[in-house]
C-alpha cells in the first residue's frame, strides 16, 4: 500500500503560511517574547502536527465521491 504525504512545509510556499509577525502577534499576547528562531520552530512543529493530522483523516476515511461531507451519515 502507498500512502500519498502531505507535507505543507515542503508543499506550501512562505506566502501561505501564516507569517513570522503574525505568530509573533499571537505568541506574544501572554507577555512573553520570543526570538525569530523560537517562533520559526515553533510554526513548524504546529505544521508537521497538522499534517500528521491531515494524513490520518485522510486515512481514517477514505475520499468517497457519494458521501455528503455536510452530513456525513448520509450517501447520496
């Protein structure tokens, strides 16, 4: 069996990913400041977790093109 990676940091280009300011922005509501290279790793932690998450959805239920993604109980 092949399972298709999705990895957003390889996939996605820096202009669709949430920017450097605004995770600073984020962060630093607590008070607390972080350097450049704290918040870059951080960004990219968080994106490797999504797309983990990603590939387990993706794996758990499997694309079926008669399945209402709005109620997923009921096959159209």
């Amino acid at each position: 069996m092949v399972i298709f990676t999705f990895d957003p940091l390889r996939h996605f280009n820096s202009v669709l990913m949430v920017s450097l300011d605004q995770c600073r922005q984020i962060l630093e509501k607590s008070g607390r400041s972080y350097s450049d290279e704290q918040i870059v790793k951080m960004r990219e932690f968080l994106y490797k977790m999504a797309s983990i998450d990603y590939q387990l959805f993706k794996l758990a239920k499997p694309y079926d093109k008669d399945s209402n993604n709005l109620h997923p109980g009921l096959d159209r």
